[in-house]
C-alpha cells in the first residue's frame, strides 16, 4: 500500500468518527444531521475508490467506478444539509430527486464508456488533447459541487437577509461560520476545475493525479462537519418572526382609528393596512425615540423591542424600515452605532478599541466591519482625524 492509500485510509476513518458523532448528536437538527452523515459517507465512498485505485485492488470490477460515482451524489446532500440548517421543517417534495441527476449523469459515463479506473488509465490521462475519457470526468467532479455550493451561498444569504430584519447582532444567527467555509470550499472547486481543464492543454502535466481531489474533501467536509458539531441549533426566520409577535403589544385605539381613516394602500403593502402617510408618521416617531431614548445602545436589541417602545406591530415597524429608509432593520440600527461611535471618538473621551461597546455594538469585529462601510475609513483613522482637526 503506497502513501496515497494511507493519506486516504487516515480520512476514511476521521470521517467515520464524525458520521457517529453527528448522528448521535439529538440536541440539534437531527434531520440536517443526517444529510450531513449521507454527504460525509458519499465522499468516503470516493475515497474507497481511489484507495482501490492505487493499491490495484479489483480494478477491473465495477466497483471502483461506483465508489467514485458517489461523491456525486453527496454534493446535493450538503445543499440540502444547508437548506434544512435554515428550515428544519422543509418537507421532502418529489422535485428534490432531479438534485439525483448528477450522479445518474456520472453513473451513465462510468458505464456505457466502459472505462475501467486503473493506475494505467489514470496515466494515460495525464493530459494533452483529445482529452482522455478519464479526463472529461475530472471536471464534471468540480463543476457540480462549485453549482451546488454557489446555490448554498445563496440560501444563506437569504437566511441572513431575514434574520438582519429581527436582530441587530450578528452572533448565532447568521450562519457566518457556514458562509466562509463553503465560500471556501467553492474557491477550492473552482481551483480544481481549472486545473482539470488544463490537463486538457498539450504539454501540462500536472501531477499527482486524485490528490488535490482527496485533499478537498478531507479538508473542507471534515471541517465542515467538526465546525457543525459544535453549533448550536439555527433560528428560523419564521420562527422569530412568531416569537416577535408574541412579544410586541397591539396599537393602541388612536393608531387604529388613523389606520382606518387612511387612503388606500399601496399595492406592496395591501395586508399590511399601511400606507405612506402612516409610514411617515411612524418614521418620525422613530427618530424621535432614537434621539431621545437611544435605544440602539442595547446590543441585544431586536426589532419586537423596538416596536414595543413605540406602541406599534412589528410588521408595521418593520416594513416602515425597509420603505422609508431603504436599509434591513440590523443596518439601521448599526447606522446609528457608528453615528454614535463617531461622536465617541471626536469627542477623544474613548480609545478606538472601547468605543465599539459604549456605542452599542457586542462585537469588536462587527464594530469596525461597520464603521468602515459608513465612514470609509477606519476607527482610528477617523479619530486620528478628528484630533488634527
């Protein structure tokens, strides 16, 4: 057995150890863990391919091809691991067997080409052109995972967008350890299609074949699923919204009455009984809160305390934000952070590294991440500023 298989055994059995943990893991998400376990499996199975690949075990056997046929059919499994990460009560529809269209796709190459993967059509397809049939496979296996995980971003995304409604902190809710790392696996599959379609270019050679492909997998799944183990489980947005409902007081009978003397609404907002001279009004009390009352100095603030304070739904509040302001109620509140982290430090009364809590914010990172979008520059920059002024 050369070093190939042994690097590729030692993550065969991480990965079973991370499959047990995470199916006996009941304080989550079981269901997302499961597809967790099922995609996690699916990439061992590449690697018990290739591991039969190198040590030339039954390579003439359909094995092998079936084995690395699976890989394939984990990377839907991680999408839809992501999807229910962000809604644990998504049902299963009959639409969700086309993410299977992949790997039938595979399956189809493997078999009716007949290739047979040996270290000797492996090293016949090294590179140069025509492409060797063992190469046209290699991009198929970085193409669909780079789709998948550039849909992923996508719903975590969304998933962010709809917290940045409810929270003005950032902390468990907007899935930022789960971007970075499939931004990264996405980097690192992009990467490996390039490199598989310049295998196709006459004289590149690039060598070890199968490595980079094994490394990404040990790497960003494995890291993933260490990382996944240890979160706690993940809010959902319609899940919030309730527990605001629950939380915020009705208006009051004077709003009722202005409500049901106003002009038609607009189109966008035809159950919500608002209308722009009700936004208006809203807005203006807003300001007025947080002029007075500064409200945004809570860091735990959320958008049903918000509109407690001022008597109103929290849709009401809400859809006023997005209208009027043009910004997700999470960028409202920071807004006013930076406004406030500003007076902070032209005032010269705070260090640059305080003045992110006296300003609201729970988060050093956040605080500067924030204040260099609002100001252009950074906090200490713009002290630094303020006192040569």
């Amino acid at each position: 057995m050369n070093s190939a298989s042994i690097y590729m055994l030692s993550g065969i059995m991480l990965g079973s150890l991370i499959i047990l943990a995470l199916l006996a893991r009941t304080d989550a998400n079981p269901r997302a863990n499961r597809l967790l376990a099922g995609s996690l499996a699916c990439s061992m199975c590449y690697l018990c391919g290739m591991v039969m690949v190198h040590s030339e075990i039954a390579l003439h056997s359909i094995a092998p091809r079936l084995l690395v046929s699976l890989y394939l059919l984990g990377v839907p499994l991680m999408y839809g691991y992501v999807r229910l990460l962000v809604d644990a009560q998504r049902p299963f529809v009959g639409r969700d067997l086309l993410h299977l269209l992949p790997w039938a796709g595979m399956v189809l190459i493997l078999f009716t080409q007949s290739l047979a993967l040996t270290s000797e059509t492996i090293e016949a397809a090294r590179g140069g052109w025509p492409p060797h049939p063992v190469s046209l496979i290699a991009p198929l296996l970085y193409l669909v995972p780079a789709a998948y995980m550039y849909a992923s971003l996508s719903v975590i995304r969304q998933h962010q967008r709809g917290m940045e409604q409810i929270f003005s902190y950032h902390e468990r809710h907007t899935l930022f350890w789960l971007k970075v790392l499939v931004s990264v696996y996405l980097t690192l599959s992009v990467a490996g299609l390039c490199i598989a379609l310049l295998r196709w270019v006459p004289g590149v050679d690039l060598w070890p074949r199968s490595l980079y492909s094994s490394s990404m997998i040990i790497a960003i799944y494995y890291l993933i699923s260490f990382i996944a183990i240890s979160q706690p489980p993940v809010p959902r947005v319609d899940d919030a919204m309730e527990q605001t409902a629950d939380e915020e007081k009705p208006p009051p009978p004077a709003r009722v009455e202005q409500q049901k003397a106003a002009a038609p609404v607009k189109a966008r907002y035809e159950t919500s009984a608002l209308n722009e001279e009700i936004m208006q009004a809203i807005w203006a009390e807003l300001e007025q809160l947080m002029r007075d009352k500064q409200p945004y100095l809570n860091s735990q603030l959320r958008i049903a305390e918000l509109a407690a304070q001022l008597d109103i739904p929290t849709h009401y509040l809400s859809q006023t934000i997005n209208q009027v302001a043009g910004k997700s109620f999470f960028e409202l509140i920071n807004h006013y952070r930076v406004e406030k982290a500003k007076t902070l430090l032209a005032s010269g009364a705070s260090s640059a590294s305080s003045v992110a809590f006296e300003a609201g914010f729970n988060s050093q990172s956040v605080f500067y991440r924030q204040f260099k979008k609002d100001a252009g520059i950074t906090p200490r920059q713009y002290q630094a500023r303020s006192s040569d002024s």
